[in-house]
C-alpha cells in the first residue's frame, strides 16, 4: 500500500476525528478552538484520506493531538508514521519535547513509539487519559 503524508488544513480533520475517535458525537463538534493555530497533516491511500493527526506548538514543546486511523486500515504503520512525521516538523521547529493525552487503551502504542509515562491521569468526556512525553533534543 502506497501512503503519502501531506499537510491539510484543519477542516479535512474533523470528519476523520468523527468517525474514528467520537462516532457518537456532531461533525460540528469536532473543530477545536486552536484549530488555526495548529498543523495539520493527513495519510492518503489513492486520494483517500486514511489518517490524520494535528500539533501545537508553545515555544519549543509541542503537543500533538487527534491522532486517528480509519478502522480498515489500522495496523499498517500509519499512525506511526503520522507520529514519525509530526516528530520530525517538532523538530525542524527546534522542539524539545513533545507530549499528548493519550487514551489509556493506546498507551502501548505510544510506548513502542518511544513516549513516557508521566503518571498525569485524567478522564474527560468518558474517556480515561495519561500524558505521556518524550524528549526530542536535550536543551542545551
């Protein structure tokens, strides 16, 4: 499968964001408020878009955000390679560290992936979270 990675502007994220990540809630409730402050990138598989993720930037840490697969295609490195390719902008952007809220169903992936645990544990919306970390370059 052949998949390319580009950037996209914050509205090609909601329905991905929907469907995979909050089925039971509105389209519309899916733009966030920063939404315009971010960067957004998307996974495409013959024009189709398959995954998305979107990151933040204050100063040189960055969170990113929203990271989700279409069902079908989970398991295929794609969400890895969103991770990989969010990393690298931090990075280029001088990042230090990078950080999410990660379910606590997905923490294993974020492990292998190489983030941290930071014992920060909270639910929202149903939904249990840990932030995890990881250092991108040691401050100097």
């Amino acid at each position: 499968m052949n998949i390319h990675i580009e950037q996209i502007r914050p509205e090609l994220t909601w329905r991905l964001r929907q469907q995979v990540l909050y089925p039971a809630q509105k389209l519309y409730e899916m733009e966030l408020d920063e939404d315009n402050d971010g960067v957004h990138f998307g996974a495409f598989t013959d024009n189709a878009l398959v995954g998305i993720i979107s990151l933040f930037q204050t100063g040189t840490i960055f969170q990113f955000r929203k990271l989700a697969v279409l069902h079908e295609f989970q398991k295929m490195e794609i969400g890895n390679s969103l991770l990989n390719r969010v990393e690298e902008f931090a990075k280029s952007e001088n990042g230090t560290s990078i950080w999410c809220n990660a379910r606590v169903s997905a923490i294993g992936f974020y492990m292998k992936a190489g983030y941290n645990h930071t014992g920060k544990l909270f639910s929202k919306n149903g939904f249990d979270y840990e932030i995890l970390e990881k250092v991108l370059k040691e401050p100097v």
